[in-house]
C-alpha cells in the first residue's frame, strides 16, 4: 500500500480528548472557508462544499455546521491565520504541523514548548519541507462508485495514484490538481466522502518501541493544542497496533 497506506494508519491513531474537539477545528475550517471562499453560498463555494462533507463524514450535527456557517457571516467573527511549523521530535522524527490561529504568537510559543519539553526542536518554516510530498485525497465509496467505471475519468482529472481499501476508495493528486479533480468529481455526480491536503513523507524512520511511543506522546500533544489542525511525521507505523 506504501505511503499513503502509512499515512491513513496514522491517522487512525489520533488520540483527540473528545469527538467535540474534531467538531471544533471542522467549524474553524468552515470559517475560514466561508471568509476565503466569498461568502456561504455552497453553490458558488467549492471549499466550503468540500468541507461540509467532511463534517458530515464523521456525523458533525447539522446545527454546528450551521453554527459555524453563522458565525463565520458575523463581523464580530475573528479571522484565522494558517501558519506551519516544522521541528524535529526525539530521535530525529521530523514533524510539520499545520495551525489555524487568531495569534500566531502564542501558536508558536507553544509548539516551541512542546518540542523542547519531549527532546526536540523547532526548526525553521521551509526547513524540512522536502522531506514531504504534498497531495490530494478524495475518498470514494466502492458502494457508491464502480471504479472500473470511472477510473479513466480520474485519471484525466489528475489522479496520480488509485488504492482501494475495504470499501473506500482513495484518489491522489498533486496539490496543485486539487481544484481540478474537485470539478471533475463534481460534473460526474461522484459522490465524495472526505477530501483533504495531506504531506506524505518520502521516506519513513522505523523506531524502537520505546522510542516510538516517546514521539506519539509527544504528537498526542500538538494535536491537543487547540490552534492545531493536522501534524504530518515521517515515523514508521508499520508495527503500531
């Protein structure tokens, strides 16, 4: 399955406190989409479409996504600024976190803290961004698609690579195709469960168990910092369970 089987592994592994706290930075992405995107008119508002879906695949309430909608309308609503940070946790295991914040001071002061407390180190932004290969993710439902059916059609809108996994189907693109397969999927009336910019790491580092767990712990709390959206690492979690 390679890396973005390893990816969709780790993934399962986030250990959020609440379900409430993947609903709070889905209804930060819903604002933020209604401000970049011109307004809350999904038929006009790709990104907001997409993320909408994503809130409904993991059950989000129809009234917080309304909530959301609501707030991200109002003038008194504050603006989110996207920044990402790079470091290296224990062992070498390099780490990109993305956050969504209204201060990105307090943001990095407290990333820095939570590297160096576990034996890391915050790096400059650009620094280990080679180590990843930026890409698309549009998961399809095998119940709902034929991919012999369509396979074709996503490849003309810029899937570079096809996994099946049970029944979801995972589509990848370059970053840049994003838009382009969003359409296609779009036009074609495919239906899509999630999608996502994800950073898959070109090469992953295996560890000791022990060792392992110290850079988890160390993940598990970047992700529980409330500016935090996503943390992408290059950690082997092919002997995790």
């Amino acid at each position: 399955m390679g890396r973005a089987f390893e990816y969709r592994k780790a993934r399962k592994f986030k250990r959020w406190d609440a379900m409430s706290r993947q609903f709070s930075r889905l209804g930060k992405e819903i604002v933020m989409a209604v401000k970049q995107g011109g307004g809350a008119d999904l038929s006009a508002n790709g990104k907001l479409r997409i993320v909408i879906q994503n809130a409904k695949a993991i059950n989000m309430p129809k009234d917080r996504i309304e909530a959301a909608i609501k707030r991200a309308t109002s003038k008194e609503e504050k603006d989110y600024e996207e920044v990402v940070y790079e470091g290296y946790a224990p062992h070498g295991i390099a780490v990109v976190v993305e956050c969504a914040t209204d201060n990105s001071t307090r943001s990095v002061a407290n990333v820095r803290m939570y590297f160096t407390r576990s034996g890391g180190s915050l790096g400059k932004t650009g620094s280990l961004d080679f180590l990843f290969d930026r890409k698309a993710c549009f998961t399809l439902s095998a119940q709902q698609v034929k991919l012999e059916d369509v396979e074709l059609d996503l490849i003309e809108f810029g899937a570079d690579d096809i996994e099946t996994e049970g029944d979801d189907i995972f589509v990848y693109t370059r970053f840049e195709d994003f838009g382009k397969m969003q359409k296609g999927l779009e036009d074609l009336k495919i239906p899509v469960v999630s999608a996502e910019l994800q950073r898959l790491p070109q090469n992953t580092t295996k560890l000791s168990p022990e060792a392992t767990k110290e850079v988890l712990d160390l993940i598990d709390k970047i992700e529980n910092d409330d500016d935090v959206q996503n943390v992408f690492h290059n950690l082997d979690m092919s002997d995790v369970e």
